[in-house]
C-alpha cells in the first residue's frame, strides 16, 4: 500500500507540473561559490523550472525594477549577513509587495539580520543578536544539527501538501525561539521540544505570496521524497 501510495503522490507531482518554464532567482547569500554537488537533488526534483544563482551583490541589481522581468519567483537560501543597502532594500520589499513570490528556505531565515522589514516579508526570522520586533525583546534563536524531526501535516488540503503521509521523520537541522509573525498559514508542524512548532508556511506580503520552510541544511535531507515533493510544489504554487 505505501507503494502504491509513493507513486501516486509522484504522479501527483508531475501532473501539478506547470505548462511553462519557471525562471527562479536563487539568492546564495555569503556564499560566492554556490555548492550545485550537494543542492542539485532538489533544484533537479522542481520540473520546469530553471535556477539562476545570485550573490548578495548581484541580487541587488536584480531587485531593481527593470530587471523585474528577469524571474518569476526569489529564493532565499544560505545565509547573507553582508550589508544590504537602500535603495535594493525598497526595491526588493516593492517587488514582493507587487506580486514577486518567494521561498524562504532553512538559512534564508538568518539573512538580512539586521533589516526588520525582512521578516515581516518572510513570517519568521532566527535572531543572531538580541533584537526587538514591535516593542518584544528577543533573545538570540538556537539550532541542533542532526536531529530526527517528527512532522506532521498541519493543512492536508493545501496544493502543497494534499495527498502527503499525515506524519513522517525528517533528519535535519531544527531552529527554535524564532519570531514568526501571526498571520502566517502553517502547513507542517513538529512537538519536537528543541524547535518551534511551525516548520513549513505560507505568508503573504501585500499581494506576494511567501513559502517558509525551516528544515533544510541538508545535504542527505534534500534526497528525502517528502522534502522534494513538498519543495517541489512550493515553487509551483508560488508561480501560479
């Protein structure tokens, strides 16, 4: 039966598959030389779409409005914590609020540390310092590498994560004492006493649409058929 299921949950996946070529922008952050060797399971397992890598200073000429037309989604992934300046700040937080969509994955919760408008684009933020978000004092967030995640779907009728096992284990990384902002839409959730509760939702951000997932240092996660399928159907749902 768990056959018959996992096939029927791929066959989900490529008839969810969209008729166009996706074009996703992925920011790198601090890393100059992305790591396609460990990463390239999951770009791979995202059908139609093709990745553009950027580092932090090459996103700040993409965030620019004439250069809008050059993608269709933003991912952020690994951390930046090089400076972010004005003006690329209002262009990118203009795109989102225009309708650009984004991903936010694992290490894409640390960037842009010390700009708060970051975190209300994202829902959630990993504090690196002590910082207040709206008058709250928060401590600085924790993590645990290695760690067996039990998951469990918290939205079963979400295109992302309809027809997913109601439960399952992933063995990854865990953030905790993050902030996340109230409006946001969980689709996965853990009771591990290490992690905040909420491990993967959705946001919105004027008329952007957000996708958080917090499990996501890898590499040997990024093989997982539940990580891919709902990594997958992220992208697709963000370009729709």
């Amino acid at each position: 039966m768990k056959n018959i299921f996992s096939l029927l949950l791929i066959g989900c996946v490529f008839a969810c598959s969209p008729k166009k070529e996706i074009r996703v922008a992925l920011i790198s952050g601090m890393n100059p030389e992305f790591n396609h060797e460990l990463y390239d399971p999951l770009l791979n397992s995202v059908e139609g779409a093709t990745w553009q890598v950027y580092n932090n200073a090459e996103s700040q000429e993409l965030f620019k409005p004439e250069n809008s037309d050059q993608y269709d989604i933003i991912v952020f992934y690994d951390i930046c914590l090089e400076e972010f300046p004005e003006p690329a700040r209002q262009q990118l937080a203009d795109a989102v609020r225009g309708g650009k969509s984004v991903l936010i994955h694992h290490d894409g919760l640390l960037t842009y540390n010390t700009w708060p408008e970051f975190a209300k684009i994202a829902g959630m933020k990993y504090f690196m310092s002590e910082q207040d978000v709206d008058g709250v004092k928060y401590s600085v967030s924790k993590y645990r590498h290695n760690v067996d995640i039990p998951v469990k779907v918290a939205d079963k009728d979400h295109f992302i994560t309809k027809g997913m096992d109601e439960t399952f284990v992933l063995h990854d990384e865990i953030y905790g004492r993050m902030w996340q902002s109230p409006d946001i839409h969980p689709l996965w959730t853990t009771d591990h006493p290490d992690s905040d509760p909420v491990v993967m939702y959705t946001h919105q951000y004027g008329k952007g649409k957000v996708v958080g997932i917090v499990p996501g240092h890898g590499p040997d996660m990024f093989k997982d058929q539940n990580y891919q399928t709902a990594f997958s159907r992220a992208v697709y749902w963000l370009a729709k």
